[in-house]
C-alpha cells in the first residue's frame, strides 16, 4: 500500500524540482554560478590576499620579508584567524560582485552579438563584454571592497620603536564591516565610501576584459575532446589571470592606499595625500619609488594562478549542474529583449 505511493511521491517531487530549476531565468541561474565561483575563488586565497593588502600599503613594516617570514609575522600578532581579517567582507562583496560580473558577462556578450553584428563573433566581443561587466560589478559593490581593505591593513601589535617606524597620523581601529561604513561615512559622507573607485575603474576594465579574452581565447583553440577538462580550464584561468594583472598592477596599488589613508591633508606614513589615478602613480613613485608601484606582484601571482583558475573552472562547473544551455543555442536576440 505505502510502496507505491511513496514511489508515486518521489517521482512527482523529482518532477516539481526539475520543473522549478528550468523556470528560474537564465540570468538568475548565471548569478548564482558566478556568485559561487566568487566566494570558491576568494576563500581558497584569502590570506595571500591579506598579505598582498599589507604589502601595497604598510610599506616599511612588510616590504623587507619575504611571503613566508610575512606569513609568520601575520600569525605571530593575529594567530590563525588573523589570515582571513576581512576574508568576510571580502566574501560578502566578492558574491554579489561575481554574480553581477559573469552574469552582466553573458547578458553584455548576447547584446552586443545581437546589435553589433559587423564585430563578429571574435574576442573582441569578449574584452569589451568583460570590461563592461567588470565595470558595472564594481561600481555595485565598491563600498564593501573599500570595508574589506579597510579591515585587512589593521594588524594587532604592530612592531614598536624598534622598527624606527614613525606614524604621525593615527590609524582608526575597525571592529567589523558595520564599523567601516560608520567610521568612513562620517569622514567623508557617501562620497567617501568610493574613495579610490577611479583607479579601481581604470584597472578593472582592461583587466575583466583581457580576463574573459584571453580565457575564451585559449579555449576556443582546444579540440573539442579537451574543452571541458578541468585541468585545461584551471590553466587557462590561470594565464588570464597573470596576464591581465601584470599589466594593471600599479593602479590596484593606488586604490589600496587611496582606500586605507584617513580623511586628511597626509596619509599614515606623512606624505601628501592621493586624491586621483595619476597624480597617485606620481607620488607613489616620487615619495615610495617605483618598486612600489609593483609591491606584493609576486605574490600576487601566486595568489592569481589559483584565484582565477579556481573562478572560471567553478563558473564553468555550476553552469552545467544549473543547466545553463551553452551560448550557442542561446540566441543574440535574447540578450537584447
């Protein structure tokens, strides 16, 4: 009596849920792929990604160690937990920002293949479809970027006298995202939740955009029985990521400090403040030298090879558990109604 109708029950569940995951929008299905790509990706780096943070702007302090004497120090002052300081703001930012970045990707990609036919199919339409997407993510998300940084340069008993340090200026201490956004609000208002937003802009869009190039690319060229190799995906994702971040390093530089100097005439370490792209690279380079401008890229690349290749290989992953239909039986028009 119970068998069959239990049976009779799975089926009509198994039935109920298929039919909910082929009615949820294929842009909503893309949020939710990018935004688990994202909190993958960032957690797996999370502390290299602190320790990048240091090094762009606590100058004399980290500059002078290596990544695993500065991996020691970090826990030496803040213990184990201190390696994720601001990984949850950075989480928190990191989903909305993926889930906007990939799915404004797709949605940019369809729009301009169905309204600007005469630039084909090519990569082309990948680096202006991932510049735009980068864009319009970070503009949505900045202020939590801006927490996130924020909470990461903060490091528990810091060295003394000893280091010859001086710090006229006193840094705020930030006890959580909330903090953050409280503290910066009453500095500067709204405005100030987006202090370094420029060079982020300048740096985000031609690296999203050599990003989804290169990654789409490299893809392209690969025998169909290879393409949906993980350890392709993982090495394409990889040199996207180096690629791209070589070449707009300095002003990820310029954000960080932008981002972590108070709202005054000077920042922490007593030179004159930064308040835009250029006139940043300029005094970077005049009162911190060049070697600055590239502070933590090392680094950076260990952390990039497995962010990206973690991003884009997750990305791909979801895509198929949601069944996302690939972009081929996907027409253009879509993109654009």
């Amino acid at each position: 009596m119970g068998t069959p109708s239990q049976g009779s029950a799975a089926v009509a569940a198994a039935r109920v849920d298929l039919c909910a995951l082929d009615l949820m929008p294929v842009f909503a299905k893309e949020m939710i792929a990018g935004g688990v790509a994202g909190a993958f990706s960032k957690t797996a780096i999370a502390p290299l990604e602190r320790l990048k943070i240091l090094l762009q702007t606590r100058t004399n302090e980290f500059r002078s160690l290596g990544v695993l004497k500065s991996l020691n120090k970090l826990r030496k002052h803040d213990g184990v937990l201190g390696f994720y300081k601001g990984n949850g703001a950075s989480v928190l930012r990191i989903v909305p920002y993926a889930a906007l970045h990939y799915m404004a990707y797709e949605r940019y990609r369809c729009w301009i293949l169905g309204n600007c036919p005469t630039l084909g199919t090519g990569p082309v339409v990948d680096l202006l479809a991932g510049s735009a997407s980068g864009g319009t993510a970070v503009l949505c998300t900045y202020p939590l970027d801006l927490a996130r940084t924020k909470l990461a340069f903060q490091v528990n008993n810091t060295d003394h006298p000893s280091n010859g340090l001086k710090r006229p200026i006193a840094t705020p201490s930030y006890g959580g995202i909330k903090d953050v956004f409280r503290g910066v609000y009453s500095e500067g208002g709204v405005r100030a939740l987006y202090r370094g937003v420029g060079p982020t802009l300048m740096g985000i869009l031609p690296y999203a955009g050599l990003k989804f190039y290169i990654y789409e690319g490299l893809k392209a060229h690969v025998p169909e029985d290879y393409k949906n190799s993980v350890t392709l995906k993982l090495s394409c994702g990889a040199a996207a990521g180096l690629f791209g971040q070589t070449l707009t390093y300095p002003l990820d530089v310029v954000r960080r400090q932008m981002q972590v100097q108070s709202h005054l005439q000077h920042d922490q370490s007593g030179g004159p403040r930064i308040t835009g792209t250029f006139q940043g690279l300029k005094i970077i380079k005049q009162t911190q030298g060049w070697r600055q401008l590239f502070a933590g890229l090392s680094l950076n690349y260990i952390k990039v090879v497995p962010s990206v290749a973690i991003g884009f290989t997750a990305y791909d992953t979801m895509k198929h558990l949601l069944k996302i239909p690939p972009r081929e039986s996907i027409k253009p028009e879509q993109g654009s109604g």
